[in-house]
C-alpha cells in the first residue's frame, strides 16, 4: 500500500526536470570561478593571510559541491545509456563515494563560514592583537583539523547513512551551526555599533572600524547565500529519510533537480561577491586577465 501510495503521489506532482545543457554549464562555471579565486591567492602573496585561507577553504568546498553534482549527473547519463551497469556491490560504493562527497561539501563549507565569521570576529574587537592570536601558522592548523573532521565524518555519515543514529546528529548540525554562526554575527553587530559610538572621534579607528565593518556585511551575504542555496536539499534530505511517502514530502522532493542547481548556484555566487567587494583579489584578477591576453 505505501508502494503504491508513493507512485501515485510522485504521479500527482511532476518531476522537475534541469536540462542537461543547463546543470554542466552552471557546474562547470562554478568550478572555473572558485579555480580562479584559488590561483589568485596562491598568486599573490599580499594575499596570503588567514582571512583569504579561510576563503581558499570555502572556495573548495563549493568546488566539492559542484563536482559531486557532475559527477552523479554523469554517471546517471551513463547507466542510461549503458555503459555502466551493475556490477556486485560496485553501484553501492559508487553511491557512497558520491555520498561522501556531498557531505564533505556540505561540512567544509559550514566549517569555513565559522572560521571566517570567527576570524573577522577577531578582526573588529581584538584589532591590536590580530595578528598574534590569528598567526598564518595558526590558521593553516585550525584548516588542517577542519578538513580532517569533515573528512572523517563524511565517510562515517556515508557508510552508516541507513543508521537513525548517524542521520539525526547529521540533521541536528546543519540548522545548529547556521544558528551558532548567526548569533556570532547578531553579537558582532551590535559590539561593533556600541565600539564605534565611542571611538567616533578618532578618525583613523573610524576608518578601520568601517572597513571590518565591510568585511562582516560581506560575510553575512555569504550566509544569506549558503541557507538559501544549501537548505533546500538538506531539507529534501529529511524528508526522503523520515517521510517518503507522505504526499506533501512527494510533492516536494520532485523539484530534486532544482534543489541540486541550488548548490552549484552557491559556487558561482560566491567568488561574484568575493571580486566585487574585495578591492585585493578585484586587483589580482585585472592582472591576472592582462597577464593572460
């Protein structure tokens, strides 16, 4: 009975389909951007402070995301046309390598959000102090752990993703860390509002105070942009685990291509903000393209 209950919700609601043409040119244009913010930095060396690592971090993790969708997407294409096929557990290890990706996409870029936003964080109320608590030494460790964790879990999450115990922790962490991550910039905010009232009269702390300033609204759009890019298929996640043959849930998950458009959508957004509010890496990318012609 849920069999057929579930054929015929997916019947009531059409399936969304993303033309192929489509999904590998937004795939292939996010991959090329955040290959492009990467050589920049690694170019110049003005660039290479932790707060541009941390960008680095982020940049690969939507170059994950991207992958992971092209990839899956390719070899979908494949079985179709045959030239893959099952072959023992060959389609389950693929499926969990792929699996594996996503959530490595998904963990980094949390991670490297938090990184950034504590970061900056450290930038507005520690200015004096910056460079001795966030060393470059520091930063390349705390990147080194990060990646390591979401590596680790990843694969954990993928090989035990039947388990309720393993989906629930996964499920918790998402919204969890947004609202971690919120609340620091709630509290940057309004310290760096008060901060400013009483240093109004010094010009240069204005000055600077603004700049870091820039530097958190910046960050906060990379936030606005991850929810809505990444929250849709986490929440399409939820739903084919905990209600897959609700009707509403059906319903839901047949815009499936559109949700993964989303994420790659994110690793083209996101090196767009970096070359328009970041005059150093806008500087880099001139010389890059006059360099090239």
């Amino acid at each position: 009975k849920n069999i057929s209950d579930f054929s015929l919700n997916v019947t009531d609601c059409t399936q969304v389909v993303v033309p192929e043409e489509v999904f590998f040119t937004v795939a292939a244009a996010g991959i090329l951007e955040n290959l492009l913010v990467l050589i920049a930095v690694i170019r110049n060396k003005n660039l290479h402070l932790p707060m541009y690592f941390f960008i680095c971090s982020l940049a690969v993790s939507d170059m994950l995301g991207s992958l992971y969708k092209t990839l899956e997407n390719i070899f979908i294409i494949l079985c179709k046309m045959g030239y893959l096929t099952r072959r023992g557990d060959f389609e389950k290890k693929l499926d969990d390598a792929m699996d594996s990706m996503f959530i490595l996409s998904l963990l980094g870029s949390i991670f490297s959000l938090l990184a950034i936003a504590a970061d900056r964080y450290i930038t507005i109320f520690y200015a004096l102090r910056y460079h001795n608590i966030m060393t470059l030494r520091r930063a390349l460790v705390i990147l080194a752990v990060i990646w390591t964790f979401c590596a680790g879990s990843s694969i954990a999450i993928a090989l035990f993703s039947y388990e309720a115990a393993t989906v629930i922790p996964f499920t918790i962490l998402f919204p969890l860390m947004m609202f971690f991550i919120l609340c620091l910039y709630v509290h940057m905010f309004l310290l760096a509002r008060s901060h400013a009232k009483k240093i109004a009269s010094l010009p240069t702390s204005t000055v600077h105070q603004r700049t870091n300033m820039k530097g958190a609204i910046t960050l906060t759009i990379f936030l606005g942009v991850f929810l809505c890019c990444w929250a849709p298929f986490v929440l399409h996640i939820l739903l084919a685990r905990f209600c897959p043959h609700n009707p509403y849930c059906a319903c839901y998950m047949s815009i499936f291509h559109v949700n993964g458009t989303l994420i790659m959508c994110n690793a083209i957004i996101d090196p767009m903000i970096f070359a328009f509010r970041s005059p150093e890496l806008r500087s880099t990318f001139k010389k890059m393209f006059c360099w090239a012609r």
